[in-house]
C-alpha cells in the first residue's frame, strides 16, 4: 500500500512532464496561432492579393492597348504576372513585423522562456509565414494569369495553361514571394528594428534593381542578374531588359541562397544575444 501510494505522485508528475514538454509541432502551433490571431496579417496578405491580381489585370489591360505591344523582355505571362513586383513590398512588410512586433512588445522574451533551445521559434515562424504567403500567392498567381490572358485575349496576345512556362511561373510566382517573405523574416530577426528591416527590404527588392539602369551597361553586366529580386523574377517568363538573364531555376537558386545567408545570419544572432 506504502509503495502505491509512492508511485502514484512520480506517474502523475511523468504524464504531465509528458503533457507540457516542448515539441516542435506545438512550437509550430503556437506560430501558428499567433499568425491567425493578428488582424493586421490577414490585411496585409489580402493587400498583397489584391495588388498581385489587380496590378496584374491593369497592365494587361495597358499591353493589350498599346500598338507597340510587349515591353522589352517580357511575354503574355511575365505581364499578366507583374503585380508580383508590387505584392512583395507587402508580403516584405509582413514577414518583418511578424517577428519585429515580438521585440518592440517584449513578447519574444516570453517565446523564448517557453522555448529555451530559441531556434525551433524562429524555424517555426519561417514555416508558418511561408506556408501561408505560398498558398495565398498561389491561388493570386493563377487568378493573376487568367484575368490577365483574358485581357489579352482580345488582340490575340494571350497565353493558355498549356503553352510551355506557363504553369513553371505561376509557381514560379508563388514561390518567388515566400522566399521573399522568409529573407524579409531574416532582416527583422537581424535587425530587430522595424523600420531599419522594412528599408532595408525594400531598398534591395525594389529600389537598387531599376536603379541599376543608370550605370553603364559594362558595368551592370557583371552583377545585376544576380541581385536576389532581378535572379528570382527570371521564374516569372521575363528577361526584364537584363541583358545576361540567368535560367529560371539557376535565378532562383541564387534567390534562395540569399535567403539561406541571411536566415543563417538571423539564427546566430538569436542564439548569440539576448532579446
């Protein structure tokens, strides 16, 4: 009798330790849950939609009423497919504040306490925002493709579903903005600072690139196809005026390993210094 009652208080202190302990699928759940939780992420995601989609049918729209046609380095789908451009400034947005808004509210430090080892946190942020921004830029993608050949159709400039790089960039697309997504993720786990990441982002996504126009082409020739944004369009059926454009997967292999540092960069600060 001595010894049930012993063994009763060590078998019910196991079953809760088991109960409580840290997995990284209930990490992964508690990012999720925040991610869902926060109105201004949903926003965030239907601006991001609607500028893919709605940018996309607009310059359909303008292409399909020039005479001149297509722009330099671009196709029916690379068109219908430009308000990718514009979506990644929000989708930037949101994967920095996703984790800034964890420092500026102190709430990181209670992230961490739950979760000592601290990396499994920022892996599961990356999976979660991820995941969600490549299924959501999916769905604007292809909806940005058939609204935009819809548009096109009308002067027979239109592409359909089963010419050759058609699916590759609308998957293309989708993929282009979660890795987007995940490097700006990386700048705010660096930087900590909202501001500071945000700028940063849009200085390297959105400003350096046209910029790079201005230098002589000598120059440029050498390093602009592999700025991350220019080397991560190539997915999207454009050469964009480059004039030694990468591969479509070679372009975004050179995305991704941009991210791969900076997310590299990001774990060794958050393991190195305190929140």
């Amino acid at each position: 009798m001595t010894a049930t009652l012993a063994r009763t208080p060590l078998t019910t202190m196991s079953k809760a330790h088991t109960r409580l302990r840290v997995t990284r699928a209930r990490v992964a759940l508690s990012e999720w849950t925040k991610f869902r939780s926060l109105r201004s992420t949903i926003y965030t995601l239907l601006v991001a939609v609607a500028l893919m989609i709605g940018l996309g049918a607009l310059f359909s729209a303008i292409t399909a009423n020039q005479a001149s046609g297509f722009g330099p380095g671009t196709t029916a789908i690379s068109t219908s497919l430009t308000g990718t451009f514009f979506a990644q400034l929000a989708i930037g947005v949101l994967g920095v504040l996703l984790i800034t808004g964890e420092y500026s509210t102190g709430m990181i430090r209670s992230s961490l306490t739950a979760v000592p080892a601290r990396l499994p946190v920022l892996w599961a942020k990356l999976a979660v925002s991820g995941g969600a921004v490549f299924i959501t830029s999916l769905v604007a993608s292809f909806t940005s493709f058939l609204v935009g050949q819809r548009l096109l159709h009308a002067k027979h400039m239109d592409a359909t579903l089963s010419d050759t790089g058609v699916l590759r960039s609308i998957l293309g697309a989708a993929l282009y903005l979660t890795v987007a997504v995940m490097s700006a993720m990386a700048l705010g786990a660096i930087m900590r600072n909202t501001a500071a990441a945000i700028t940063t982002f849009v200085a390297v996504f959105f400003v350096i690139p046209p910029m790079t126009n201005l230098l002589p082409a000598s120059v440029t020739a050498h390093f602009v196809q592999y700025l991350p944004s220019n080397a991560g369009a190539m997915m999207l059926d454009g050469t964009y005026g480059l004039s030694h454009p990468l591969s479509p997967w070679s372009g975004f292999a050179v995305m991704c390993g941009c991210a791969a540092v900076l997310i590299a960069l990001s774990a060794l600060r958050l393991r190195r210094v305190d929140a």
